[in-house]
C-alpha cells in the first residue's frame, strides 16, 4: 500500500522563452502533475535568475517551485515527461520533511490534506 506524500519540485527552464512561453510551460506542468493522479498544492515562480555555472550553455534561467501531493508512483512519470522537455534544463523533486513543513506552512501558509503524510526528519 502506498501512501500519499508532499513533494517540493524545483524546475529550471531556459532563459530564451518569452513570459507567455513560460506560463505555458507551468501550466503544462500542473497539467501533467494532476493528469497522473497528483495535486498541486502551490506554485510560485521566481522569474529569471542568474545561475552559478553555466548549463548547456546558459547562464540564468526561469526558476518555477512546486508543491505537489502525490503517490510515489505518480512522481516517476513526471520525472520522464520533464526529461524529454528541451526547454527544462534541470528538474529535482525532494520529499517534504515535517521540519521543512513547519517552515511551509508559516512562509507560505500551506494547507495539507488529511491523506498527506510526512516524512520524519532524519
């Protein structure tokens, strides 16, 4: 039996799109979160930014933060889907600790679902 677990995905995407392109592109990412049976919880963009080395050439890009519920066997075709994405450089998705939900629900006002675990910090 699985449980349901809080995700934080950071995506990292290429400097060359437009405003417009980048909308798209975290509206298909939500989309593709809720397609595989995840939700959605919060979504902030912190716009463009310089980046400590450079990735395929690049030296900023748009970064986008996520925090999704999900089973962990919804997470894994996310990950493929961002794979194939030309226009993310980098993607990671991390487990939410209780720890990290306590700074969560202060800095962002995160509400969780009752089915939602959390891990404990280690």
């Amino acid at each position: 039996m699985e449980i349901r677990r809080l995700y934080e995905l950071l995506v990292l995407s290429v400097p060359t799109m437009s405003e417009a392109e980048h909308a798209a592109l975290t509206e298909s990412i939500v989309r593709t979160v809720q397609q595989n049976g995840g939700a959605v919880l919060y979504q902030t963009s912190w716009g463009k930014r310089l980046l400590a080395y450079p990735i395929q050439k690049h030296r900023e890009g748009w970064y986008d933060l996520f925090y999704v519920a999900a089973y962990p066997s919804q997470v894994v075709p996310v990950e493929q889907w961002l794979k194939l994405r030309t226009d993310v450089l980098r993607y990671m998705f991390v487990r939410v600790n209780r720890a990290h939900l306590a700074v969560l629900q202060k800095q962002y006002n995160l509400a969780l679902p009752e089915d939602v675990s959390v891990a404990r910090p280690k």
